[in-house]
C-alpha cells in the first residue's frame, strides 16, 4: 500500500545550492527539496504496528538534512531519505506477536535507531540510520520497539504533545548529566539552589522547565519575545539576546556576562545548555560560575568549538556532550509532559501540504514556537477533545 510521505533528494539539494550560489542561503527555496512524495509501506511484520500520523513536530535536524550543512545527510545515506522522527500517530494495525499495544492506541514515537551496550542511541531513526524510513507521512509501518503510549490525559493539547517526542528526552538527558555533574563537585549542603541556563530553541526551554520544577532558577536567553513571554508565565527568568547582538564581538560576551554576574550576585551559571554552539559557546562558558557544567547535545550554528583549557582548569568547568536519550529515558521522560514538560508551540498549527512553507519560517526563526504540522484531517474521539 501507497502513503504520502516526504522525502529529501540528494539531486535537488545540489541543484538548489548551485542555483542559488554557495553563500547565499537567504535564497535557498527549501519546497524545491524537501517534496511530497509517495511511499510504498512494507508489509507488515509480526513485530509490527500500523500507525496513521495525526501530527507531528519540525525538528532543526529536517533543516540541517535539506541543506546539507553539517553533513549531506540524503547523499551518505544514498541519494534520498524520507525524514521525520518525532510524532503522534494512532495505531491502526498490529502484527500477530504484537501485545503491548492495540487498534485504537495513541502512540508517540522516539527516534533511536541503535544503541550502544548502555542504551545509548549510537543511530539515529530517519537521520543516520541506514535504510530507516521517517514519519512526515500519512502513515507508517514502525516496530513496536519504536512507540510508546502517549500520555493524553495529561493536560496538554494534541498539538503540544506532538512537540515533545523528540525534544523532551533530549533535554531530560542533558539536565541530568548536567546536573549531576555538577552534583559531584559541588553537593547540596553547599549549594541547594542553583542558576541554570538555556540559550533559544525547544530543547533548551524543556531543559529549564525541569530545573525549574526541581526548585532551581532558571534563564532562558533568548532572541524572541514570544517564546521569553511563554517562559516567564512558568516562572522562568529571561534574557534578551539580541541586546547582546547575539555575541557578534567580544565586547557583547562582555556586557552579557556582566549581566549574568549582575542577575546572581556574582556567581553566575552553575549548569548550561547551549544547543546552538557558534558565537554562543564563547557566551555561555565565560557566564558560568565555578566549577560550572556546560552540556550540549547539539550544534546548529557551528560543528568546532574551541576554548582555553587554562582557564577551563583554574575555574574547573565541564564541557558534556549527549545525545537523544535511550529508550528507558524516552519512556520515563513521557512521565513528565504536562506536569513539567508545558512546550511554547508557534500560533499556527500547519496543514500537511504547509511542510516546507513551515521549514523555511523555521530556518528564518519567525515561529512563536515549536512548529507543529496536522496530518490527519479527521481526528479519533479519543484526541479530539485535546485537539
Ligand atoms: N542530539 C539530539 O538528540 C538533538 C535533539 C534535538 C535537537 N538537536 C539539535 O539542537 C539544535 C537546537 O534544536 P531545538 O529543537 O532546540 O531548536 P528549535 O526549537 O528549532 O529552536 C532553534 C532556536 O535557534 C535559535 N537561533 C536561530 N538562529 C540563531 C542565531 N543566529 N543565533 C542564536 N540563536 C539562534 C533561536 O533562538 P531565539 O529564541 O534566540 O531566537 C531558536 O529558538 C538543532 O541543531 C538540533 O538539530 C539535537
């Protein structure tokens, strides 16, 4: 059977850049590479579920892929992927050997296509695991490996559930490095409360909402005043970025630590998320306090960092890498949507025809939020309540 699903081509990614020229990204028309396309579903396995996508969220990794600027993700794995890794679907099918779940379920699926001996995605679904097929479709044929129940009694709407799949395990993960890293220098008898920071982006704003539940002040800074707005109402302090011109020259990294030392008496950052790297890693190291942790599990403005191991050492600073959570942390982050894990979704929840029109306002940053898609056009009872 034929679904409708998207897919990015290797071809069309190097016409796009050679019509465009190479340092003019402004004129990348993201629709001439990431196109509706159709899908023959494989047939489905005894460990296999059937699911028909209701909605789903844009992740930066769909842009890196269509661009090609960290790695030309659709060349390596071939020519052409069919992306998408974060979403809410309804089970519409299983397989004989499939009990865990049944027709009529409401599933979010992770994004761990192999792990490591300690769980540890080593792959990743959709992204750099050969042969894997993603979920900006109509519908899919995943394993049941591959969902987990969807908590839809927990106070969020159906569009905001569809926000967190693949974001909230990530942030799960770096909070409790990050934390814990910091736990082991530094343990609670002299220190209990501590300031935490996230620069811009879904992951980041996840991360503090968990320091925040757990009693510790946390600071988003970032560069739009919707998402800051949506932040405060959590109780979440903010920073503005671009009063900072967004770590353009030293002197912005300068006055935005003065700011920080300013805002903690003194003591700056113990624990920070920077996703972004480029001219906010420089920020986010000098905005830690001592024995500070700077985690990351992403880098969308730069792939190299560099840094001054001296100065590292006397302040004794962390710098931690992590990635998307293992499975047990997926499910265990799922615990935590809507008593913790409340996301900030952009104000228009896009048709599925809409995909690369929501691609480009992401790359342009003018979303108020996470970027949701509606795949489904008539919705099960069970979520339409919640829609
Ligand atoms: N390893 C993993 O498992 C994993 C998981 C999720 C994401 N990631 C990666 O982590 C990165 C962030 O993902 P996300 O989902 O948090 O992103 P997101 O929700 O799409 O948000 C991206 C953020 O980037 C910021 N931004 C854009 N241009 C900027 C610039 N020139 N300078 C400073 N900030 C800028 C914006 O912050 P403002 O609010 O300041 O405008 C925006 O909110 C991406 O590269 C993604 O691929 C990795």
């Amino acid at each position: 059977m034929n679904t409708r699903a998207y897919s990015i081509d290797a071809t069309d990614i190097a016409a796009e850049w050679a019509r465009v020229g190479e340092n003019n990204m402004d004129a990348f028309d993201a629709s001439r590479v990431l196109k509706m396309d159709t899908l023959e579903l494989p047939e489905l396995g005894p460990g296999d579920v059937k699911i028909r996508l209701l909605a789903f969220s844009l992740e930066h990794n769909l842009d890196h892929a269509v661009l090609a600027d960290t790695v030309n993700i659709a060349e390596l794995r071939g020519g052409k992927i069919y992306p998408g890794n974060s979403a809410v679907g309804e089970v519409i099918e299983v397989g004989d050997g499939v009990s865990r779940f049944s027709k009529g379920d409401i599933v979010v699926t992770h994004c761990l296509g192999d792990a490591d001996k300690w769980g540890y995605p080593t792959r990743i679904w959709a992204y750099d695991k050969p042969d894997s097929i993603g979920w900006y479709s109509e519908e899919a044929v995943v394993g049941d490996w591959q969902i987990l129940p969807a908590p839809i009694d927990c106070g969020l709407s159906l569009w905001e559930i569809a926000a967190l799949p693949l974001r909230a395990p990530t942030a799960y993960l770096l909070w409790r490095r990050g934390h814990d890293i910091f736990r082991v220098k530094v343990d609670r008898e002299k220190v209990a409360r501590l300031n935490v920071m996230g620069f811009g982006g879904g992951v980041s704003e996840l991360f503090l909402m968990l320091a925040h539940h757990e009693g510790h002040r946390a600071f988003l800074c970032s560069g739009s005043p919707e998402r800051r707005a949506a932040l405060e109402e959590q109780g979440i302090e903010t920073i503005d970025q671009k009063k900072f011109n967004r770590f353009a020259s030293k002197e912005d990294v300068k006055a935005f630590n003065a700011e920080v030392k300013s805002r903690t008496g003194g003591v700056g950052m113990h624990v920070v998320c920077d996703m972004l790297r480029g001219p906010v890693f420089p920020a986010g190291i000098a905005a830690l306090s001592r024995c500070g942790v700077n985690v990351s599990a992403g880098w969308q403005l730069s792939k190299k960092i560099n840094y001054d191991s001296a100065a590292m050492s006397v302040k004794q600073l962390t710098i931690d890498h992590t990635h998307y959570d293992t499975i047990v942390g997926c499910e265990a982050s799922t615990e935590l949507y809507g008593s913790v894990f409340r996301p900030a979704i952009h104000k228009e929840v896009y048709d599925f025809a809409d995909l690369p029109r929501a691609l480009k306002e992401m790359h342009d940053n003018i979303q108020t939020g996470i970027p949701i898609v509606r795949v489904a056009k008539d919705l099960p009872a069970s979520v339409a309540g919640i829609a």
